[in-house]
C-alpha cells in the first residue's frame, strides 16, 4: 500500500476521537505560571557563544517583557496560515519554538504556557491550520498529516519574517493533542532536520518511521487520567524515541492540564526548553525537582 494512503488510515483511525475533547476542554485558559527566580538562572548570553553546542552562560538570566504580533503567512494558495508570535523583547537572536494547536484550538486558546516560554527568552510561533483550527470553514481532521509540512514552512517563512531576532541553529517543535501528532511528524518521516528539541503535550504517535534522522531531546507531558488520548498511546510514543528524552506524568490531569499543575508544566517545559536550546546546565539540575514541586506529577529522565 502506498505509504501516504496507510498514513491517512492511520489519522483517520486516530484523530476523530480528539474532536470533541480538544474543541471544548482547550478554550479553558491555562493558569497563569511562574518563572524560575533570576537569582537561579545564570548570566546572560554572549554574543559570540555558537549556536550548534552552546554554553550553559547562554542562558538569558532575566524573565523578559514580551511582544506580540500576527504574521499573514500562506503556504500556496489553499493553506493560509495566520501565525501568532510571542517575542521577548529584545536585541535577540533567541531560539524559535514552532508551536502547534490541537484540533478544533486556537494559538491564543495557549496563550499562559507560550508567553511564559517568551519571557523565558524564546521566540514562539504557533500557526493557526487551515482545517484543524476552530471557526475555519472547512474543518477536516485528516489535514492533520499535511500540517508537519505547513509547519516547517511557517519555520522558514518566520526566520525570513523576524531576521536577526531569531537564532537559526536553536530551533525547536512543541504541539498538543493533534499539535503534539504534527510535532511527532516533524521528527519523522520528511523530517525537519533544523529541529534541536521537541515537546509534545498528550499526543501519540500515529505516521509512520517515527523519529527519524539527527537525534534530539524530547519531553512528553500526558495526564493520567487523559479521556481523550490514552496515557498508554503516549508513553508508547515515548517508548519509541530512541533519543535522549523525559516523560512528565500529571497525576491528576486530563486532557489539558490546570490549575496548580498547569504551572508545574509550564515551568517544566522552560527548563528543558532552556537545557536543550540553549545548553543551560542549571536549568537541566532544576528539572526532576521543578517537575515534582507539590507532588502533582512524577518525571522520568532518560536526558544522559
């Protein structure tokens, strides 16, 4: 069987059960989260620190002040992919996360998590899909496999867009639910080779030739009590990275995480952001404790 016809069978049979979960459980506003404190972070980065394995000093020490703004950004003449963009603001460059929303979301539906990442000194893209994302016309669940490649694009046409404020050589891929699907794409068959470290929010594995090509970091963060994406769907996806990677299990969570959780998440995911992006040795050691700060989750670390 052709390869893209046992992908779409594999979406087909996968995606629809997000549907509901994802269209009303995400337009619950994450919590607002906190920042590791300035006292714990170390200096500033330098300007001549490389960008391929960068020192632990890369790591910006102050929580910045964050800008916001909406890139008209169309792959051909069918996807349009209006892009949401939360910036720190400064002289950067910065790493750029690409951020992907799950079916029937919105990027300002992550409006708390993706803010806190570019006070924490990244520069956040999140495309809105032209046939996943909520108040489109012609809603499909099966574009979800044509959205790895309108994420890539959106990667491309953001370094040309924003220039010097982003930092080519750290780049990284976030997603939840079916964002988290468009993530696994990423690092899988066509893969995004530009890609340095990935998170992905209760999603599973579902393409084909999962993480393919140069190894990089990745967190998985899934509820336990998830109704929408089984715990088991993505710890096998987990299971099957052979990268360095750490799981963040959420006692109580569901499908989207809140509350005092959603803080442990959000403050999670900045630390591995940091360590993975931009070699942040400090942010590395805070992990397992940040990751079980109130006993609301446990963490599993396979980092090296």
């Amino acid at each position: 069987m052709h390869r893209r016809t046992v992908a779409l069978a594999l979406v087909a049979a996968a995606v629809p059960a997000l549907l509901t979960a994802c269209s009303t459980e995400q337009k619950q506003a994450p919590a607002s989260t906190s920042l590791p404190s300035a006292a714990s972070m170390p200096a500033a980065p330098s300007p001549s620190a490389p960008t391929t394995k960068v020192a632990p000093s890369a790591a910006p020490r102050q929580a910045f002040e964050v800008t916001t703004r909406t890139l008209a950004l169309r792959r051909g003449a069918d996807r349009p992919l209006p892009t949401s963009v939360w910036a720190p603001r400064g002289d950067g460059p910065f790493p750029l996360i690409l951020f992907s929303h799950g079916l029937g979301g919105r990027p300002s539906d992550y409006r708390a998590i993706l803010a806190a990442w570019a006070r924490a000194g990244f520069v956040v893209a999140a495309p809105a899909y032209p046939h996943t994302s909520g108040g489109v016309a012609e809603f499909n669940v099966l574009d979800v496999i044509n959205q790895p490649a309108d994420a890539s694009y959106v990667i491309t046409q953001v370094i040309g867009e924003l220039g010097g404020l982003v930092d080519r050589g750290r780049i990284g891929a976030a997603g939840h639910s079916a964002g988290g699907i468009t993530t696994i794409g990423l690092f899988s068959g066509n893969r995004d080779e530009r890609l340095r470290a990935g998170v992905v929010l209760a999603g599973r594995q579902v393409l084909p030739a999962p993480f393919a090509g140069p190894e990089a970091p990745m967190l998985f963060v899934h509820g336990r009590k998830d109704p929408t994406v089984a715990y088991a769907d993505g710890r096998a996806a987990f299971d099957a990275v052979r990268w360095p990677k750490a799981f963040l299990s959420v006692t109580g969570g569901g499908h989207v995480v809140t509350g005092r959780a959603a803080e442990v998440v959000t403050t999670t995911t900045a630390d591995f952001l940091r360590w993975s992006l931009y070699g942040d040795d400090a942010a590395r050691a805070r992990l397992a404790n940040d990751a079980t700060r109130g006993k609301l989750a446990t963490f599993q670390d396979r980092l090296g």
